[in-house]
C-alpha cells in the first residue's frame, strides 16, 4: 500500500512539474495574461482536468513559478552576505551571483521581469511580497554589520530596500544582454560594481534620515 501511495504521490509531482516547466517555456515569448490553461496543458502533455488538480487556475501557477523564481536566488545572497571580507568583496560577490543566476535561469528571471509589472494581480502581489521578504533578510543582514551602528530601523530598511532594487534592475540588465556578447555582460557588470561603490560609499557617510 505504502508504495502505491509514494509512486501515487511521485506522478503527482512529476505532472505538476510539467505544467510549471510548461507555463515556463510558453511565457518565454508571451505574458501569463496572454496564456490560457489548454496551452499549458497541451505543452505539457496532460489534459485540463489535470491542471485543475494542481491549480486553480493559471493566476496560481504564477505565483508557484514567482516562488520557484525567488527561492534559489534568495539561497545565494544569503551565502554571499554571511561570507567574510570588507566592501569590496562583497560587492564583488554580489554582481557575480546575480551575473550566475541570470546565466543559469534565465527563463525564471525573464518571467519575474515580464510579470512585475504585468497584469495578473495575484503574481504581481507575489512578487512584492517576495522582494518585501527579500529585504528583510538584506535588512537584517545589513543590520549586523559595524558600519550599520546606529541605524535606524526605517534607514535599514531604505538602505535594504535600495540593494533589493539594484540587484533587480542588475539581472535585467544582464537578462538583455545576449549571452553570445561577453563584452557587454563585463561592462553591465563594471557598472553594475561602481554603482554598489556608490551605494557602499553613501553608506559610510550618511548621518539619518
């Protein structure tokens, strides 16, 4: 009986992966707003009815897809703020990680960047709250270091809330370039540093709001 239900429960994951990778694939050349449920389902190989076991409707996979986005990103800078080393390599780490998951979910990044701004609420609530979630953890991050002494709570979230948006406009950036163009990725990347430079200098100067 135990196996029945585990092979049971592996099927059900194993198609609620194909609709996601679907859903995925399809939105590389359009909007979820566009997209319609016997489009998913026909790329996935599966029938309506089995779309509806797993979502409601096509607004929910989205905000799976924002989840999924987000998770392996949200891994990554936490690495990179808990590492050693002063300003300089941490900015360093940053754009490298950020330059990696572009490179490495490109599709992911495309849909978080289409769908920001999109209009499917539910998705784009998801995504705010996802980058609200982001820049706590920035925050609090930001928070254990000496040169945030002093700092308000509200001046921490600013400051959070600041790197969160650079980092998202940074994977846009990269996001547009064309991955057969490593000159423009450098310099997307150089600027990308000069800009946390900026950012890091501010920092140590600024007095409070």
């Amino acid at each position: 009986m135990s196996h029945t239900v585990g092979a049971r429960q592996a099927q059900k994951q194993q198609s609620r992966r194909a609709l996601l990778d679907a859903g995925l694939r399809l939105l590389v050349d359009q909007n979820l707003a566009s997209l319609g449920v016997r489009e998913v389902t026909r790329e996935a190989g599966l029938s309506p009815a089995a779309f509806y076991r797993h979502f409601p409707d096509l607004a929910a996979l989205g905000v799976a897809l924002v989840e999924e986005s987000l998770a392996s990103l949200h891994v990554l800078v936490r690495a990179v703020l808990a590492g050693e080393g002063g300003a300089e390599e941490l900015i360093d780490r940053t754009v490298d990680v950020i330059e990696q998951h572009v490179r490495e979910h490109r599709p992911h990044v495309r849909f978080l960047a289409r769908e920001r701004h999109g209009g499917v609420r539910p998705v784009r609530e998801a995504i705010d709250a996802e980058m609200g979630r982001f820049a706590e953890e920035v925050g609090a991050a930001l928070a254990l270091q000496p040169v945030s002494e002093g700092w308000s709570g509200e001046d921490l979230r600013m400051l959070a809330e600041l790197y969160v948006d650079h980092m998202v406009s940074t994977a846009a950036a990269f996001l547009e370039a064309h991955e057969a163009d490593p000159a423009r990725e450098r310099r997307i990347a150089a600027t990308a540093r000069l800009q946390l430079r900026l950012i890091s200098l501010g920092r140590r100067h600024w007095q409070g709001s």
